[in-house]
C-alpha cells in the first residue's frame, strides 16, 4: 500500500478519528482518501494519547459515513479498505461491504450491516495497480453491494 499517498488527488489525513456507535469511544486511524475516484483506505494505528483506540473493526458503517460525507463521495460509488499492518513482513486488508436493507446508514441509504472481505494479495495487488494507473477500483470491489 505504499506510495499510494504520492498520487495526485489523494488526500492523507493522520490521524482521522472516529467516534464508534457501540463504544462511544474515538478511535483513530491513517486515512487516504482519492474523493474523485471514490475509494478510501483506512490503516489501523497504534493507541494514541488519551487512550484513543484503533477499533476499525467495530466501526465500519461510521467510518464509512464520515468518509463519504467529508470528502462528499456517494456511498453507491465508494470503495473502503481497511489496512492492518501488523509489521512490515505482515498487513492484512479488507474489503469493508454493506448490503442494502432496513437499516440507516447515512442520507438514506439503507443497509442490512458492514462485513468485511478479506482481500488476497494477487487481488489487492491488481487493485493497486488499477490506482496508480489513476483508475478507481472496478464496481465490484464497491461498498454498497444488492442485498
């Protein structure tokens, strides 16, 4: 995932935080956003001061939210990763989806809830290089998929 900051358009916010739903506790993480092509990447951080956590995985319907809203991207043409780097021999990255159905995401779209894919190398390698040949990811890599 690296360099991927380099490319003209993205936008790199350090930290984003983001207050989960469940917890009603900040949580924050690295985030590199290309509004025009639509797709987010959000990289766990260690804990910061003030114990700020980085429980991405207990917030994806928030983080989506405040991405799409922030940086004005509609949800039906937004592509979330999520990035885990655990050392630098070692990251794990997922693909963070919601299906359409009863509940309020946000502007109202509804979803049935957030699940999240993960994403072998070959593929995210692909995916990488559709973005530094400045394509945004292909429609089936989108977070809103048919319930």
């Amino acid at each position: 995932m690296n360099n991927l900051d380099m490319l003209p358009g993205v936008v790199k916010v350090l930290p984003f935080v983001v207050h989960d739903d469940v917890r009603y506790k900040p949580s924050q993480c690295e985030l590199l956003v290309h509004p025009e092509q639509g797709w987010s990447i959000a990289t766990e951080l260690a804990a910061g001061p003030n114990n700020i956590s980085v429980a991405l995985t207990l917030c994806h319907h928030t983080l989506a939210a405040m991405i799409c809203k922030a940086h004005k991207i509609e949800l039906a043409h937004f592509t979330l990763f999520t990035r885990y780097a655990y050392s630098e021999a070692h990251e794990s990255v997922y693909v963070v989806r919601f299906s359409a159905g009863e509940r309020n995401l946000f502007d109202e779209v509804r979803f049935v809830g957030a699940r999240r894919e993960l994403v072998n190398p070959a593929d995210m390698a692909a995916v990488k290089r559709y973005l530094c040949d400045g394509q945004a990811p292909p429609r089936n890599w989108r977070a809103l998929v048919a319930g």
